[in-house]
C-alpha cells in the first residue's frame, strides 16, 4: 500500500487476542476523522475481528495484509 500515508502505527505483535483489537478500537476512538491507522499484530483472529469491528461501526477499512510473520489492518477513521 505505497500510496497510503499511515498517519498513525500500532505494534500489537506478540499480545493475545483481543488485545490487538482493543488497541485499534481505543486509537480509533481517539483519532481525528480522515486520520489512517495500521495495527500490526501476529494474533491471526484481528484479521477476522478488526474488520469486523470496522464495517460494525462505520469505518473504512484500507487494507488487510500478511507480512511475513505478522499481519497490518489498515483502517480510515470516516466519522
């Protein structure tokens, strides 16, 4: 995603799931609207659960990404 500007990264590698989506959520909440965040996490379940969580509540989600060990949820915060 070369021509998405992360304005906000989350390392949540390594927690235990929910951990990774409670941490999106909370920066998600906190985030001023147009504002792109990527949550980085090695619990496989944030890739079923943030994007959940995102269309749940209205958000965009960017992208979904395996990087090697590792997974980015990449999210705009529309409203």
């Amino acid at each position: 995603m070369a021509d998405v500007k992360i304005d906000q990264s989350i390392d949540a590698r390594g927690a235990a799931c929910p951990g990774p989506l409670m941490e999106l959520i909370k920066a998600v909440k906190s985030a001023d609207v147009g504002t792109v965040i990527e949550i980085l996490s090695s619990e496989k379940g944030t890739t079923v659960d943030a994007p959940a969580w995102i269309k749940k509540v209205g958000q965009e989600l960017i992208a979904v990404e395996e990087r090697g060990n590792h997974w980015a949820i990449i999210v705009k915060k529309i409203k």
